[in-house]
C-alpha cells in the first residue's frame, strides 16, 4: 500500500516554495505532490499556526488575533514556529544551529552564507506552503536553508472569491475540498479519516480581500528577492483551476528533479 502507480521518484533533493493569492489552491497542489512523489513532505505554516489556535498554546494565543483580523503573524512568531518545525523533521541540524537561529531571527548577521549544508538526499524533499511570505522571512530562510524550486500560482481574483464559498477543510490535515469541483465522498466527511469537514473562519469575503490586499503587498518584495538572488528557481504557472496548474507543476518538478 502506499506507493500508488503513477508515483514517481526523485533523483535530487527538492525545496519547494509555494507563492499564491489566500485561497490559489497551495494545499491542493501540495497534497497532489506529494501524493505523486512520495519522497517530498510538506510544511504548511497556516496550518501549524490554525493547530497552535486549537491547542491553545502560548504561540497560538499570540498568533489568534493577528490571523482572524486577516494580517500577518509578527516574524519572530513565524520564524520561531518554522524553525522549531524544520528541526524536529531533521530537516536542519541542530547541533550548528542555535548561534545562526539567533542571527536569522534578529537580522543581525550580514553573512549570505548558508547556516547548514543542505541535504542532497532526494529523500529530505519537502515543500513549504505559506512561508516564507515576505522579503524578509526569505531573508531568513536563505542563511538556514536554500530553496530550489519557487513556484508561483496564479488565479485571477474574482475566480478565486467564488470557490472560497464552497471550500471545506479537514482540519487536523489540511486536507481542502471544493463542492462542485472536488468533493468529498460524502458531504461534510473527509475521505481519508471520515472526520467533519469544517468551514474556516477567516473564509469570508471581507477577510479574504484583507488577506489578499496583503498578499498583494508583500508578494512583489517575496517574489523580488529570489528573482534577484535565484532567478532561475522562479517559475510562474498560471490557471483558473488547480486541474490546469497541477501538470505544469509536475512538469516543472520533473524536469528539476526527477
Ligand atoms: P491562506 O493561504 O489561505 O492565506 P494560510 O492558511 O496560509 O492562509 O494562513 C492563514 C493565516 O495564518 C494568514 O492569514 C496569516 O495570518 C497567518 N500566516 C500563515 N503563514 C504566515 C507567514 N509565513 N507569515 C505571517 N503570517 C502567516
């Protein structure tokens, strides 16, 4: 079990970001990823922060407001909650790391060297969903631990508005389904558990545009960094759905990696 037919393996290691409006569909495609290359994992920062809120822990208390308004979590808060997650997957090493974590999260060092030497083992694949969203937490990320895939989703904005209505999520996975689009088996349930599917808070219209004002604003300056410093692990994949992005996609991993 597992390892379907049309999965596929990776001959390099692949660090994949993932850039796109709230709602483009970054779960889906990373979820279809993974599915057809088992070797990569995926890091989802809205979803670690939307676990932190249910636990109630210190960070998700911090992180609650800023996420139902519709802003961005304060860096530290990111920063602190990417790198515990990117440590305890072995993802970065802990012995050198706790002199660099100090010196990515203050911004103090001017070395643009990396903290780490990154894996090359195509099994230490993954993708990051959510993060880094601003100049500054690519910033952050670059002195840890290089990326070499940034892929950038695009979907005009009103197509987008009319799917958020009818997206249901499972919580504890992040798993997303789309009525009338990609449903799941029996409504309201998830596939693959047969838990409630939920509606998330800050899916409504006037949170949606806030999140997209805001996406739109620190985008430019996120997707600017890497066209300056790594131009040639750009790629953007335009479509109305995430069946028109998804082969461009694969295409794309194939073609680096595989
Ligand atoms: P979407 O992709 O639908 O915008 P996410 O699930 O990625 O939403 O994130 C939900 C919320 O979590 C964001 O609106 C923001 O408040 C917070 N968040 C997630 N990732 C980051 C990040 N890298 N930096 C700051 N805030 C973040």
């Amino acid at each position: 079990m597992g390892v379907s037919s049309g999965s596929r393996k990776l001959k390099e290691a692949a660090r994949i970001i993932l850039v796109g409006a709230p709602g483009v569909g970054k779960g889906t495609q990373s979820e279809r990823l993974m599915r057809r290359y088992p070797q990569l994992a995926s890091i989802s920062t809205g979803d670690l922060l939307r676990d932190n809120v249910r636990d109630k822990t210190l960070l998700g208390l911090q992180a609650e407001s800023f996420m139902k308004s519709g802003s961005l979590v304060p860096d530290p808060l990111i920063l602190d909650l990417i790198l515990r997650e990117l440590t305890s997957r072995n993802w970065l090493s802990t012995s050198r790391l706790n002199t660099n974590i100090i010196s990515a999260i203050s911004q103090r060092t001017r070395s643009t060297s990396c903290a780490v030497e990154p894996s090359q083992d195509p099994d230490s694949s993954f993708i990051l969903d959510g993060f880094p969203r601003t100049a500054t937490q690519a910033d952050s990320l670059s002195r840890l631990l290089p990326m070499n895939l940034v892929l950038h989703l695009v979907t005009p904005a009103e197509i987008i508005l009319s799917r958020m209505a009818t997206r249901w999520v499972h919580a504890s996975s992040g798993r997303v389904y789309n009525i009338g689009f990609n449903d799941p088996k029996v409504v309201g349930i998830d596939d693959i558990t047969g838990e409630k599917l939920v509606q998330r808070e800050d899916d409504t219209e006037e949170t949606w545009r806030k999140r997209l004002a805001k996406f739109e604003e620190t985008s430019s300056g996120l997707l600017n960094f890497y066209k300056e410093k790594q131009p040639a692990t750009v790629v953007v994949v335009r479509g109305n759905s995430s069946d028109e992005i998804s082969p461009q996609i694969f295409e794309e991993v194939e073609r680096r990696f595989a």
